[in-house]
C-alpha cells in the first residue's frame, strides 16, 4: 500500500490543507438521526484511528497515519480521494443508530440478507474502542437496509434497520471515493482570466496551437501583441494572431471540469500508460492556470480515443479516466484567429507605408498643441477625416476563406503595406499580397502565408491612397 498521507483537498486538485483544519472539519460535521433511534456510539469523526469495511466489490481500509499525521486512503493517491466522499464516510463511520429494532431473537438471519452480509464494517477509535457492524439485504418498502451489531457487549441475534444514508457509503467500492473530476473547475469568470498559457497538440492536429495571455507575459509576447491593439490574447500557428475570444471562451472553457464517466485505472506507471496508447495521444494540453489564486499551477491532458468516448490522464496522476468527448477534441485551430491581419493602434505608429506599381505612401500622424490630430501623406498635410477613413480601411484587411495548405507567394508582391512603430524593440509589420486563386490573394504577413482575402482589397487601397493625393473622398468599403 502507498504510505501517503491524507490531508483533505479543498475544491481544486491538489489544493492541501493542513491537518488542524481538516479535523476541525470533521469535528463540525455532526450525525443526526431520527428521533426514536437506538444509539450504540457517537464519537466524533476525527476521533476515527482504522476503517476497515469489506463488501461486494472487495472493500477498503482507511487509517490514521501517526507518524504522517493525516489520513490514509487504503491505496487511493490523496490527490485523487473525493473530498465530499470521504467526508461522509468519516461522518457515518463516526456514530451508529439504528432506526428501530426488527426482531430480537431471530433465528433466519438469511430473511435479513445477514447470513452472508452484503457489507462488514469495522471501527476503531483513538481510545481503542472498537465497533463492527453488518449491513444486510434492503428493506423493499422503506428502502432502509436490515443490519446486526457484531461488537462485544451487543445481542447478536437482534435485527435492526439503519437508515440507508447511513449505511450507503459502506456498501460503495473503493473506486466510488476517486474523485470524478479529471482537470480542475472554472473558478473565476471566465476561462480567458484563468488559463495564461495552452498549447494543443497530439496526432488530431496537423501542427500545435499555443494560446497566450498577453497581460503578465513575457515582453516578446506583450510587443507581439502591439499588432492587434489591446489584444488579450494571442494565437499562435505559423503566424501570429489575435484570438477569437467567442470561440477561445467555447474552447478554453471545454478544458477546465472536465468530469469522468467512470475510472479506468489508477496507480498506474508510464509503462502502462504508454500501453494504452498514451505515449502518442490523439489530443495533448498543456495549460498554465492562475485560477482565482496567486500563483500559476502547470497541468499536462492527453486522450486517446476508446470507441465514442475517450481516456484521459493528467501528468502525474497516474490514473486513467473514462470521458465524454470535450468540445476542444474538434478544435478548428483557424477559427480562434480573428480574421482582420493587423490592427495596430495609430498612436503605436510611426508611419504606415503602401507601396505598389512603383508608387509609394507614407502616412504619419501625430497630436497638435490643441489636442487635435494631424496627418501627412509624404509629408504634406491631409485631411484627418480623409487620414482616419484610410487608416480604417488599410487596418480591415481579413481572411474570410479557408486555411491555405500550399500557399504560393512568389515573385514581386502585388501590394506591401508596412506598420513601423515608435515602440522600442518592436520590429515593423509587414504585409504582402500576392496572386492566389480567381478574384483572391495570397497574404503574406511577416513572411508567413495561412490565409487569403478577397482582391478587391488592393483595388480599393490603391484608390484610397491615389484620393488622399488629390482630394478625393477615400472609400472604406471593398
């Protein structure tokens, strides 16, 4: 048996409490029973120094562990114990009633279901007290379960009945005390707030998506992000984007409580994960959560397909679930991509510069002593309403087909628009379009091609640019 030492888990995986607080605990759960019982012990749950219970499905044992100082859960890791579970157990196993006597001297106890018993439990207290008890056939009007005391001092002839919530934890295997939850529960707002950092990958995938935070994140990331304005989070692919959060929320979110049909193993070493297929996952996540706490907690998922269902095993748990298929098993990495390439905030810029048929545009803005905007194209004067209807439209620029597989973007670009910004260490953005299929292009953007749009964008950019020349009214529409 694995010597571990039981703690109680708060509400998230492997969240341990001190021993004072979790006895205090079980001090304040109290056994109630109804009135007109038959009380043989009352002892409060902490008090409890050795379960021993055998039943149908094998049985379990749980021990004080003196030179631990916590409990153990015969071979159940703590970190996987169902904390309400195991507090009912301790609660019942604490105090015996029963809610009326049946029969004093019987002389069948096979009526009963007591000659071969459907569970035995045993108990002993810190003073050495010890109380064992049998649990019978059902009772099929109340629903209440016929048991006999087995202690010295006790008639072994009498029948009781015991209320079934009193006795429905002992007649449980020991897999039932697992707790069913697999990744830990949302426990903030959003999932956007909790998960900083989440990669997908494993063989569902032609290559891993990386989902980061951009608030708390490395310099690299928060300089990434000045590309897409007050972006919250980035994707990551070939290229870097901003992240779709109606789809990042449906996404991130089917990661978190991720709960268990049944448990398919546990105390399992890598050898026998490997056999079950987990050395090649079908799906792999590794996240990083700051979940309502001040620290960030690193976890592993990986599943593998079982029929229309799936096993999944977090890093280090050694144990093996049985789930139903998450939401992020059929992730479409393209649709966490908000499609609009880059949308850089003006006052981010230094310039912004079109080139294409030989033509060149440079366009700067900056604010006047009144606070108002001033803008320039090759250093003239522009119109700001004229300056803000083109850097609208130069800053729409977005995918809305499929995912390029086999992009082609050779030879000179058709048209490159390129963001240089004032911001130290952020290197210029640069896009490109090329030729691609009937009436689209090809984008290029840091010389990174997934996507294409429409080819109309150029036409209508070429235009803008040309009106902010001569006066005329820049269309935003393409």
């Amino acid at each position: 048996m694995e010597k571990k030492m039981w703690k109680l888990i708060g509400a998230g995986l492997g969240v341990i409490l001190l021993l004072a607080a979790a006895l205090i605990l079980l001090n304040n759960q109290t056994v109630e029973y109804d009135s007109g019982v038959t009380v043989f012990l009352d002892r409060e749950p902490a008090e409890i120094r050795q379960l021993t219970v055998t039943n149908g499905s094998g049985g379990f044992q749980v021990f004080y562990d003196d030179a631990e100082e916590g409990y153990v859960f015969d071979d159940i890791p703590v970190s996987l114990v169902d904390t309400e579970g195991f507090f009912a157990l301790m609660n019942h196993a604490g105090g015996f009633g029963a809610l009326r006597t049946i029969e004093t001297h019987a002389k069948d106890l096979s009526v009963y279901g007591l000659a071969q018993p459907n569970a035995e439990v045993g108990v002993i207290y810190q003073d050495g007290t010890a109380f064992s008890l049998a649990v019978g056939a059902r009772e099929p009007v109340s629903g209440n379960y016929y048991g006999r005391v087995l202690s010295e001092g006790f008639p072994q002839d009498t029948v009781y009945l015991f209320a079934e919530e009193d006795v429905i934890c002992f007649l449980l295997q020991k897999e039932d005390y697992i707790s069913d939850l697999v990744t830990p529960e949302l426990m903030v707002s959003s999932p956007l707030s909790a998960v900083r950092n989440i990669t997908f990958s494993g063989s569902a995938l032609k290559q891993p998506v990386t989902v980061t935070a951009v608030s708390g994140a490395e310099e690299e990331t928060v300089l990434k992000a000045k590309s897409f304005g007050p972006a919250t989070h980035l994707v990551e692919l070939k290229g870097c984007y901003e992240l779709d959060q109606t789809y990042g929320i449906e996404v991130l979110g089917s990661v978190l409580g991720i709960r268990a049909l049944s448990v398919a193993g546990y105390n399992l070493t890598e050898e026998d994960l490997k056999d079950l297929g987990f050395e090649d996952p079908y799906m792999q996540v590794d996240f990083s959560l700051k979940n309502g706490t001040d620290y960030i907690a690193d976890y592993q998922l990986r599943l593998v397909p079982r029929g229309e269902y799936y096993l999944a095993s977090m890093l280090g748990s050694g144990a093996v679930f049985l789930i139903e298929p998450p939401a992020f098993v059929s992730l479409d990495p393209t649709r966490l991509c908000l499609r609009w390439f880059l949308s850089p905030l003006r006052t981010d810029l230094a310039d912004v510069t079109v080139e294409f048929d030989g033509e060149r545009y440079v366009y700067t803005s900056d604010m006047e002593e009144g606070g108002e905007i001033e803008a320039f194209v090759n250093g003239e004067p522009l119109d700001r309403e004229q300056f803000f209807r083109f850097y609208r439209l130069v800053t729409s620029a977005a995918s809305d087909g499929q995912y390029l597989e086999d992009p082609v973007t050779e030879g000179e670009p058709l048209l490159t628009v390129t963001y240089h910004y004032n911001i130290e260490g952020k290197s210029p953005d640069v896009m490109e379009l090329y030729p691609g299929s009937l009436r689209r292009v090809n984008v290029r953007i840091n010389n990174v091609t997934e996507f294409d749009m429409r080819a109309a964008f150029i036409d209508a950019l070429k235009t803008a640019c040309r009106h902010t020349l001569t006066g005329e009214t820049v269309e935003e529409t393409w």
